[in-house]
C-alpha cells in the first residue's frame, strides 16, 4: 500500500451509521433471494456435475466394483455433509458474525482484531491465509466446472470428445474478456437462470428415485459413520472428494453484505438445499439399479431427448459460478489492498448506478492465466478434483478459528460455551481437511503452491510497508514545529489549496518540506490529510473526515474509509465542507510523495525480499489513481528509501 495510507484504528460509530452499501432504498427482500441465488449459489449448485461421481470412484479403489453399502455410504455423508456443513455452520452461525453487514474472510478477521482489543499476530496471518487460498479456489472453479458441464457432450456423441478442452477453453477465454465491459446486465439474468437450474436437479433427481425408493434410508448417519470405519485409508480419500459437494459454501458468507443473511438462509433452506439433496439421491438410486452410468451419473439422469439441452444449461451455469468466484476475486483484492495486504491495482467502476461491480484488469489477466494453465495441466474434471478441496478446507478452518475468537470476545459469550458450539465444526473441518490433504500428490499441491506464493507476497508487501514507514518516521520532523516556525517567518503566499499527503498526521509530509525547499512558498490555504483504513467495512459519512485547524496556515484532516471502499479524497474534500474547510477543485493541487525504494545490505528483509518488495512497489498502481485525484492538479515529489 502506498506510504501515504496506513491501518487506522475503527473509525466511531456515530448516529447517522448506515446500513453499509446503501445509498438508497434496498431492494424487497424476494428480488435479493433471487440475487442471491444467482451470485451466491451458482459454484454450489454445479457440484452434482462431479462431486457423487468423485466419491464413489474414490470409494471403488477398494471395492472395485459398485455396491449398496458404498452408495448408501457416500449419499449419506454428502446429505450430512451439506447438514453439518452449510446448514448449520454457516447458514445458522456464521451468518450472524457479520462485521456491520458484511462477511468474508477479510471482514471476519477485521472483526476478530477488534473484538480482542490488540493486534495480535495470528489474526492477520490467518486472514492471509484465507485470502490465498481463495484464490485458489478462484482459479479451479472455472476450470472444473466448465470442463465437468463440456465434458457431457461426450455422452451426446463421441465425436466431440477431441474437442471438449478446446471449447472448455474458448469459453473460459471469453468469460474473461467480457469482463472489461461489465457484468451488469448478464446478471439480471443469473438469478433466474439459476432458479431454473436448481428446479431442473431436483426434478432430475425426483425422477429416477423410484428407480430405488429405499435410498431415502441415506438420511441415516449410521451409513455415512459405517462406510468410514469399514474403509480406512479409502474412506477418508472418499470423505474428500465427497467434500466437492460442499465447495461454494464460503460464499455464502463472503457475500453476507450484497444480499443480507434473511434472502441468503430463505434460498439455502427452500430452494438450494432440497433442489441439491433431490439431484444426490436420484444420482445414488439411479447408480444402485443402473452401476455403469458412474461414467457419468449428473448427465445420465437426463432423457435422451433433452440431453443435448441440458448439457447447454450447465454450462451456463457453470459460467455463472467461474462469475461468482471472479467478482469475488476482485472483492477480495479490494479489501486486501484497503487492508495493507497487497499493493494498489487498478480498479475501473463498469456501473454507474452500482459501486460494487469493478472490474480489475491485472487480477484478471492472471485469474485467467491461471485458469488456463490448470486446464492444459489436468485436462479433465476428474484430475483437476483433487486439486480442488484443500482449498476450500484451509478456508473454512481458517474461518471456524477466527469465529471462536468473534464468538468469544464480540459476542460475549463465555469461552467454553463459544468452544461448544465451533469446536466440533471446527473438528469436522479439519477432518475435512485431513482427508484432502491426501491428494497432495495428485494435484491438490496446486492451491497449497499458488496460497504460499500469494502468502510471501502479502508477508512481504506488509512488512516492507512497515518498514519504509519507520525508515520515513525517522527522517520526517515534527509537524506543530514546522508549523510554529512557518507562523512566526512565513514565507511567501500564492491563491489556492495545498493538500499534502502523509501516512503520519503528526510528521511533517515530505513533500511540504520539499516543496518549501524548492518553490519557497505556501498556497493561501494548506491541508495536511492522511488517508486511514477502518475495520469497518463501510464508515458513515458523518465518522469520514475529522478535520482540526493547526493555526491561520495548516488544518489537519483525517479522513477514514472502511475496508470495502474505495478511497475517494475529491468526495471526502467535500464532506469536509460541513466542517467549515473552503474547498475549490478547480483552484486545488494535491503534493505526492513518490519513493523509490532501494534495498539496503544489512537492513531489513532478506535480499530477495527487498528485490519482491520493490517490483510490487514498482507496479502499483499510481496514488493520484487509487485516491481518484484530477491527474491535472497532481504534484508528485520524488524520494529515496533504502530497507
């Protein structure tokens, strides 16, 4: 993050606090269930394509061949699976361990910070990791769901299965391209689509229950507990695989804040829920009386007469989930960046109505890049699903450890009771975990790779931030002593405002000090502002600026923007017009400091950090951007820094 941004402590919640990303009326509560269902439930919904079919192949490394007992088994621990899992753990607690509305990875650990008072280390470090590994699943979900839904062509007519990776392929390439020009409009239609493709599971599934009515006995744990005890090392290989049908759950807190907890847990309980249970029992029933439709159990419950159709349908379902994670992908790398994970990126608004929906073009090119290299690596559905729950698992471990500490300190709850409730999900999740972590060697290595990769780069950027700041510190002069001088041998006057950026409100900014060093003079007005980030996810208009008048010279500002907003100074100016600060843009520059930083032999990081350090410094994206400043009122002065 750029020097002049530093974590501020959370900005008062005063008494015109909002609901956070209202502007206006929000929409009835049925238009954001069926927002939701679209956004939220899309990587969810695609997993009948392959999760079933993974398990039982899983569980067939023993067997060999397809029994009772191993549907029974498996039906069941996908059924309590989505009970223990979606159901109770996120739909019914987490939900409502909302940071001011909004949920996530991130929010959940600037909620976790705040409500233990210090600022402990392993809070941070567990939001690192949960924000890697979403990546990871960021960059599997389009492949594995595209490839699954492509890969039913096969069923169609052997004649397309040379082409399945190549038309797999083009339409991930195009998914990406589009996102430049928005997805607004595309996603008014993703709800309904969504609705539909959920309504279609289940009556697939209801159709061929009867092809083994006794299936519904699943219900009972005792098979999912009996598979497990009689299948060893196999049953817990099949215990991860089953867990594909459980990926997507995490977005159902991640995107608590665009659609409120009530329209996400109303689609979960009535619609998604029942609509995924059908498809998994009419999948068991069907392969309990027809064993060779394992090749591909999802497209086999179809007619032949619709086959073709349907094949259609999930893949556009499938491109509404790789659309989900993608956002998700740029909300995430919003909130890391406001969060001093990551450096600034560029960040282009594609609404003028929504503020929500950006689109960043550097996450993804390489979303994309990454997309495609899973693809040509693992080439099918079946090799890429082991890649695909370690992911998902770290997250959800991640996400039950830091719910603990919220349960704990936030909601005041006693310590053994807050254990009692996510103790044994968080067992269930590293359980989860455990089993996943047994196809390391089959491609789950991929999201451990790429979640340590980003984890250095998050590590390095943050500390290499702290320590350009105390370089800085030392450097800069107190800002009273500067000012009391400049009142008493004030030096030449020109019209106009001055705003200088600096990280610390009590030093001097570097570029006042060059600016009087160079040019000798001071603008009629002069405004010392540093940018703060809160833990808050949205802070109100009326906690945003805190402005306080140093003498007849300089006024301090602080202005402080929750972490899921982009930082806009030119409107903060504005606000700070109630406050009595005179502001014209027109008659206004902004003075930058720009460092170069270089590293230094016995300082800091190692060598090589330095050397990752300053090639993301390198490749921020410009101040004058990030804080929407007019380009033509940007001065920029230049500074070195060795760490």
């Amino acid at each position: 993050m750029s020097s002049v941004v530093s974590n501020g402590k959370p900005a008062p919640e005063g008494d015109g606090a909002i609901e956070p990303g209202y502007t206006h009326s929000p929409p009835g509560f049925w238009i954001l269930t069926l927002g939701c269902i679209g956004v939220v439930y899309g990587d969810i919904g695609t997993s009948p394509l392959y999760a079933l079919r993974e398990a039982i192949l899983a569980a067939m490394h023993k067997d060999g061949a397809i029994s009772e007992i191993m549907v029974y088994g498996v039906v069941s621990l996908i059924l309590w699976t989505l009970i223990l899992i979606v159901t109770l753990k996120y739909v019914l607690v987490l939900l409502n361990a909302d940071n001011k509305g909004e949920g996530g990875t991130l929010s959940l650990m600037a909620l976790a910070q705040r409500a233990m008072g210090t600022r402990l280390v392993l809070i941070p470090v567990l939001g690192m990791i949960g924000a890697a590994l979403f990546y990871g699943d960021a960059i599997i979900t389009p492949a594995i769901s595209v490839l699954s839904a492509v890969e039913g062509l096969n069923i169609v007519t052997p004649a397309f299965e040379p082409y399945v990776l190549w038309i797999t392929l083009g339409i991930i390439i195009g998914l990406f391209t589009v996102q430049q020009s928005g997805t607004a409009r595309v996603a008014n239609f993703f709800g309904p689509v969504m609705v539909a493709w959920f309504v279609l599971m289940g009556v697939l599934g209801l159709r061929h229950i009867s092809d083994h009515p006794g299936i519904f006995a699943a219900f009972s744990p005792h098979f999912a507990v009996d598979f497990l005890a009689g299948h060893g090392r196999i049953g817990l290989v099949t215990l991860g695989a089953v867990f594909l049908a459980v990926t997507g759950a995490e977005a159902l807190y991640a995107d608590l804040g665009h659609f409120g907890k009530k329209p996400v847990q109303a689609a979960w309980l009535f619609l998604v829920m029942p609509s995924l249970m059908l498809n998994y029992l009419g999948q068991g029933a069907m392969l309990l009386h027809d064993p060779a439709t394992i090749e591909n159990p999802f497209f086999r419950m179809a007619p032949n007469w619709a086959l073709a159709a349907i094949v259609v349908f999930a893949t556009a379902a499938t491109i509404i989930a790789s659309q989900a994670v993608i956002t998700g992908a740029y909300s995430l790398t919003r909130q890391a960046m406001q969060l001093g994970l990551l450096p600034r990126m560029e960040i282009r608004f594609t609404s003028e109505a929504h503020a929500g929906q950006v689109y960043m073009p550097q996450v993804n090119w390489l979303v994309l890049f990454g997309v495609v290299i899973l693809v040509l690596l693992f080439r099918t559905s079946s090799a890429l699903a082991s890649a695909y729950g370690i992911a998902v698992t770290g997250t959800m471990v991640v996400t039950a450890t830091m719910a603990i500490l919220v349960i704990w300190k936030y909601w005041k709850w006693p310590l053994w009771a807050a254990l009692a409730l996510m103790l044994p999900l968080l067992t269930l999740d590293l359980i989860f975990l455990g089993a996943n972590s047994l196809k390391i060697h089959d491609g789950g290595w991929v999201p451990l790779a790429l979640g340590a990769l980003l984890m250095v780069v998050m590590r390095t950027w943050r500390t290499g931030n702290r320590l350009v700041f105390e370089k800085t510190r030392k450097a800069e002069v107190p800002l009273m002593g500067l000012v009391e001088s400049l009142a008493r041998r004030p030096p030449g006057r020109v019209p106009g405002t001055a705003v200088f950026f600096t990280s610390d409100p009590d030093s001097a900014p570097t570029a006042l000090l060059h600016s009087l060093k160079h040019f000798r003079v001071l603008h009629e007005q002069n405004l010392v502002l540093t940018v703060r980030t809160s833990d808050y996810p949205v802070v109100p208009d009326a906690d945003k600026v805190k402005l306080t008048k140093l003498n007849d010279l300089f006024q301090s500002m602080i202005v402080t923007f929750g972490f899921m907003e982009t930082p806009n100074v030119p409107k903060a100016l504005a606000l700070a017009r109630r406050a009595g600060l005179k502001f014209d843009i027109m008659t206004t520059s902004f003075f930058l400091s720009r460092r170069t930083v270089k590293s230094s032999r016995h300082e800091g990081m190692p060598a090589w950090q330095d050397k990752l350090f300053i090639a993301l410094s390198r490749n921020a994206d410009d101040a004058s951007n990030y804080f929407r400043l007019p380009t033509d009122r940007v001065v920029e002065v230049g500074t070195q820094i060795n760490i």
